[in-house]
C-alpha cells in the first residue's frame, strides 16, 4: 500500500452565493445548501466528516460522514436557515467556512506526488470566507468563539465589582480587535458575510458581559448596571445566531421566578415571562422570529409527556402569528422531539433494576433529605395528599405496618405530593402518621408523577438499599409486610 502522508493544501471551490452576492438578512425557513465532495484521483480509503452547525432557532449539529474512494462524488444536503458553519474534518484538521441557502459548496480531493514517490492527499478550497477564517485564526489563535478570552469570560465569576470592570475592559479589547481585523480585510469578503460576521463579533461579546453581569448578580451585588452597548431591536442582525443566543439570555437570565419551581416549570415560567417582555422590546419581522425561536428552542430542550404538555399549552396560550412555513418548522421539530422522546422512554422505562429517581424534600421541621441518605436500608416508599380520601383512611395501615417493622432495616417515607403545608403538619400531628414524613414545594409533585410513573394515589414503591427499583407499583401496606420481610432477608 502507498505510504499517505496527509498534507492539506486548501482550495474550496464555491459555486453559488460567496462570489460577492449580496444576502438579505430576512430568514429563509425552508433553505436548502449542498456540499459536492469530488474525488479526482485512486485514492486508498481516507474518511473524511463534514459538520454543519446551526444556532438558530436552537443549537444543532449534523454530521455527515463518508469513505472517500477512486473518482466518487459524494454529497451532503443541509437545510439551513440563515448563514451557517460549514466545516471538514478530515484526519485530524479542521477547515471552517460559511454558507448561505442556495449555496453549492465544491471540493476536490486529490493526489500529490512527492518527488520520494509517496503521496500527499490535496483538500482543495478556493474561497474567500474560507481564506479569511484560517488568517483569522492564525493572527488570533482560534475562532472568536473559542478564543481564550471567551474561555476566560466565561469560566471567570467575579465576585467584586473591579474584578467585572476588568473583564469587560479585557472583552472589549478582544472585540475591538477581531473587528479592526475584518475591517482591514473586508475587500475581499462577500457584504454579507462582513454585515453577518460583524454582528457575530459584537453580540458575542455583548453575550460574554451579560454573564459576567449574571455572576456578579448571582452574588448580591446591587448598585451595577447591566453592559449593554448593543441595539436590543436590531433588524441587520437577525441573520446572526448569536443575536437569538444574546436576546435570549438577556430575556431569561435578567429576570426572577419562583424560586420553588425547578426544571421545566420553570424555564416555561422564564420563556412566559420573556413572551410578554418581548412585546416592548422588538417588533415587525424580529419579533416574529424570536417568536419561533422560543416555540422551537422549547420542543428542542424538553424531553418528557409533561413537558411536551407544558411547551403545547404555551404555544396556544402564547398566541403568536406566525406563516404556514414557520409553523410547519415548528411542527416538524416537535415531531423529531417526540420520536426521540418515544425511544428514550423504550430505554429508560422505569422497572426493577433501574436507579430510583432522585429527590431533595424537607421535612415538618425543615430539614432537606435526598434518597442517598437512606442507603443500606430497604425503602418503603408512600405518595399521598392532603385532599385525597382514601390516602388519609390507610394513614392507620401504614401505622401498624411501621410499628410491625420496628427495628428492622426499612424506612418508610410518606410523601405528600401537594404543598398545603400547615394542613400537611396538622394531619401528621393528628393522625401521628409514622415513618419519614416529606412534602413537594414548587414542582416536585409533577416531577414524582413523571420520574415514578404515579397515575393515582395513593401509590407505593421499593426501593432497595443500593438505591434501585424492586417494585414501582408495589401492594399497600395491609398486603406488603411479608414482601418485605422477605427482601430483608435475602
């Protein structure tokens, strides 16, 4: 076999859009770029990856991969929204471009000779938007996006008032300079892609300060203003990303909720509060798309029946307007969510053997428990309410049954699943309900249903002392003792 040492000579051939047309910023939701991947000469097997990158409306990356062989054309199709990364990976380097719907994107792979007989594989690009992200990257070390100073602001969490003054001064100087490095080299760039990159830059950085801004607000400090020396409202922007990435946390993160809520309660009570912020803030076309974004990044995220539930209530209730295109984006979105719901619940069906789902609730006088502290013992598990009739008549069953099992390695925790907390404590005092008594705050209730598949209550389950499902709907305690007498001892 001939011996391939990998040198990569870059020239991409772009047909299509990079050769100087403009681009308008509107979104094109139905936008469709290919990749040509043209082998020219016998090649031995050498794969090569090609990655697309999308950030709007939510976070993606698809990958395709494939083999590259004697004269074979390969060929990946991307649905795109706006401008988008595009890159190759092929052993181990790495070469970024940009494309735009309706973008062909062609490149050559081909032979070297060397003048010793061996053979250096050519990966050939001729792009202008290419050329200036690898001169980018070797004036600055990296992509903007992974440059050390992005690393640093957003590992660092300043926790004086100076120290944040720092850390905006370090990040603007960053983005002072990757904008003096466009401007300088702008002649040879497609106007698009400058408009497009120059707003990357900005609202990145704007991005990194408002979570330098969020840590320090995390501490207490009050008195600080948020930085924001960008337009909120910016039409020329809708293009970027990273504009729907900053307009998205500024929404969410400068804002409070309650504090009880955790998960998917509460980053539906966020996005509700950002739909009616949002109102104030943009109008017209950018309005409408952050109204996507929202609806789309929510089916993105999510991941049970519930959620899905909360995310289809706050489309109806949200009311936005929006085309048939968009809607049938959205809706293509939910679709792909639901089917990999439908397999993550094929592969994590709560069943013996399986972790216990994981909680952290307090107790009448205050104290917070989590399923961990009661390892090495065996867990009789309760689920009840304070307005449910039958839970309050087996209180006296479930009494019986602790005082049966006293001094034996079992913890009966009783559960209530609603936050009526002083009719929670009476009914305890009244009824001297045994065991470990915890109640739900915020959305822990709607949690348990989910995670432990409570259709009614009241509801038992086993869990053993290494912390794993022996039964998830188990007998109730008139008809269990024996179960679990025969589990201590095996």
């Amino acid at each position: 076999m001939r011996e391939l040492v990998v040198f990569i000579s870059a020239l991409v051939l772009l047909a299509g859009c990079n050769g100087g047309k403009e681009y308008s910023p509107e979104i094109d939701f139905g936008g469709v770029a290919y990749i040509k991947v043209i082998v020219q000469d016998d090649l031995d097997s050498v794969r090569m990856d090609i990655n697309h990158s999308s950030y709007y409306p939510a976070q993606s990356c698809l990958i395709h991969r494939f083999t590259l062989v004697h004269k074979r054309v390969c060929e990946a199709r991307y649905r795109i929204t706006r401008p988008e990364q595009v890159w190759f990976q092929f052993r181990d380097t790495v070469y970024t471009s940009y494309m735009i719907p309706g973008d062909t994107l062609v490149a050559r792979v081909g032979l070297d000779k060397a003048g010793d007989g061996s053979s250096n594989i050519s990966f050939h690009i001729d792009d202008p938007i290419f050329a200036f992200l690898q001169n980018e990257r070797r004036e600055f070390g990296c992509f903007y996006t992974q440059s050390p100073i992005a690393i640093t602001a957003f590992n660092t969490q300043p926790e004086t008032e100076r120290q944040f003054k720092d850390a905006v001064k370090r990040i603007d100087q960053a983005g002072k300079e990757r904008l003096e490095f466009l401007q300088k080299n702008s002649n040879n760039l497609p106007g698009w892609f400058c408009d497009f990159y120059e707003n990357e830059i900005s609202y990145f950085s704007a991005h990194m300060k408002f979570f330098q801004y969020y840590y320090l607000k995390d501490r207490n400090l009050k008195g600080i203003p948020m930085p924001c020396d960008v337009k909120i409202y910016n039409p020329e922007a809708v293009s970027s990303p990273i504009y729907w990435r900053f307009i998205s946390d500024y929404l969410l993160l400068s804002d409070t909720v309650d504090d009880r809520l955790i998960g998917s309660p509460r980053l539906m009570a966020y996005y509700s509060k950002a739909s009616h912020n949002i109102n104030s803030l943009l109008k017209g076309k950018v309005l409408e798309y952050f109204n996507v974004y929202l609806l789309y990044d929510l089916y993105y995220r999510f991941d049970t029946r519930r959620e899905f539930q909360l995310a289809d209530s706050f489309r109806v209730a949200s009311g936005f307007r929006l085309t048939p295109l968009q809607e049938s984006y959205i809706d293509e979105r939910r679709s792909e969510s639901v089917k990999k719901l439908g397999k993550l619940e094929d592969e994590n069906r709560l069943k013996p053997g399986s972790e216990a789902p994981y909680f952290y609730l307090k107790d009448t006088a205050g104290v917070f428990h989590t399923l961990s502290d009661y390892r090495g013992k065996l867990i009789y598990l309760h689920f009840w309410a304070t307005w449910c009739g039958p839970c309050l008549e087996e209180i006296p069953l479930l009494n019986t049954l602790a005082e049966n099992l006293s001094g034996k390695p079992v913890e009966i925790i009783n559960i209530c699943l609603d936050d009526e907390y002083e009719k929670w404590k009476s009914i305890i005092e009244n009824e001297k309900l045994r065991g470990t008594n915890l109640i739900c705050t915020g959305n822990w209730a709607a949690d348990f249903q989910e995670k432990y598949a409570v259709r009614g209550i009241p509801h038992y389950a086993i869990i053993d002392a290494d912390g794993l499902i022996i039964s998830e709907n188990c007998e109730r305690p008139d008809k269990v003792y024996e179960r679990l007498l025969t589990l201590i001892h095996k």
